[in-house]
C-alpha cells in the first residue's frame, strides 16, 4: 500500500488513518513532496517517523493524533519550516514537547489534547505570537 498512491501526482490531501503504517510508512510517506496534507492517526507512528515527516518541506498539515510520539518527536516537528497545522492529540509529548512546539513561527493551529501538558507547558504556548487555533483539553 505505502506505493500505490505514490503514482499520483496531482494527489494534495491523503487519508491513511488507522492503517498501522508505522515509522517506516512514514518515513515513505516523507519522502514524497506532492501531498500538502496528511491525515495519520492511529498508525504506530513514533518519534523516528515524526523526524522524517518534519523534514519534509512540503507537507503544510499533519495528524498524528493517537500515535506514539514524545517530545523528541514533538521537538522535530517544531523545527519544521512549513507545517502551519499540527495535531499531536493523544501522545505523550508533555511540557518539554508543548515548550519546543511554542517555539515554532509557522504553526496557526495546534492539538495538544490529551498530552499530559502541565504549567510550563502551558506557559510557553502562552507565549506563542503566530498560533490562532489552540486545543488543550483532556490534561488530566
């Protein structure tokens, strides 16, 4: 499956949710420039594949919702110079992650749901002049 849909070129948004691609399929899937958004929940995906999808230079939405991403992996993402969407709801990334994610100059919109964010990570995202869009719900 991870190179059937690279043989389109005029795909922008691809879905593939839910397919347990892992790190590997992401790393596949970051290699290839033509989609804008990419929508990649619960598939496995740890801090390696969040590396790969981070330097990827084309990619201006990602979901990683529900994958196993810390704040390495929150860290990288961070440096992307052109992810402007971001959700990272339901892994692990925790204030070291919000606080490296609070750094970021491209990102208006942020899902942090259910990371375990406390007061430092709150904090910094506080701090964050570009975000428009931020959700932080299910802290406990």
């Amino acid at each position: 499956m991870r190179k059937r849909w690279q043989a389109i070129p005029t795909l922008r948004e691809l879905d593939l949710s839910e397919n347990w691609i892992d790190s590997e399929g992401a790393k596949a899937l970051a290699r290839n420039t033509t989609p804008r958004e990419l929508e990649l929940c619960l598939n496995g995906i740890d801090d390696a594949g969040a590396l790969a999808l981070a330097r990827n230079t084309t990619l201006r939405k990602l979901n990683l919702e529900h994958n196993f991403i810390s704040a390495a992996g929150a860290t990288e993402l961070a440096r992307s110079a052109t992810l402007e969407s971001l959700d990272l709801s339901y892994n692990s990334i925790g204030d070291a992650g919000a606080q490296a994610l609070a750094r970021s100059t491209t990102l208006r919109e942020l899902d942090l749901g259910g990371n375990h964010i406390r007061e430092a990570g709150i904090a910094a995202l506080k701090s964050n002049v570009t975000l428009s869009s931020l959700e932080l719900s299910g802290q406990w």
